[in-house]
C-alpha cells in the first residue's frame, strides 16, 4: 500500500492509499503525474508507508518544487527525511 499525495495548489492537496502508482492518473476529472516516489521514509516514531508525489500534469518540474515546498509544513510525508 502506497500513500499518495496529490498537490493541488498553496494548501490544497489529497491524501489517498493506493495499492499501485501508475505514471499518470485522472483524479477529480484533471490529469496528474508521478513527481516523486514512491520512496520509503526514514523509521521515525512510527513506521510510514511508501509515499508517492502527483501533481497537475501543466505544471512545470519548478512550478512542482514550488508548490511542493509550499506544502511541506501541512503535509507530514512531504517533511520527512528519505
């Protein structure tokens, strides 16, 4: 099982478990690309799952870095160590 992120936007994100991260998925009716991940996290005190990266198909690998860091603050799988 995978914890996949899907990044929207500044604070705008879902959450969802998925038994496979195909390259590019439809969710909500927009098209989204595997960005980063799946990646294993690194043990803290409590075992994390493999997490995996989309974000809107449009946006370029800076927009992404953007939007990413952005949201490293709300989203705990964003700010671990891998």
């Amino acid at each position: 099982m995978f914890v996949v992120i899907l990044l929207k936007g500044q604070n705008r994100y879902a959450r969802e478990h998925w038994q496979q991260v195909p390259e590019v998925v439809e969710y909500e009716g927009h098209g989204f690309s595997l960005r980063a991940g799946p990646r294993q996290p690194l043990p803290t005190t409590q075992v994390w799952e493999q997490v995996a990266v989309y974000a809107p198909d449009e946006l370029t690998e800076e927009e992404f870095q953007e939007i990413y860091e952005l949201n490293r603050g709300h989203i705990p799988e964003l700010a671990l160590k891998y």
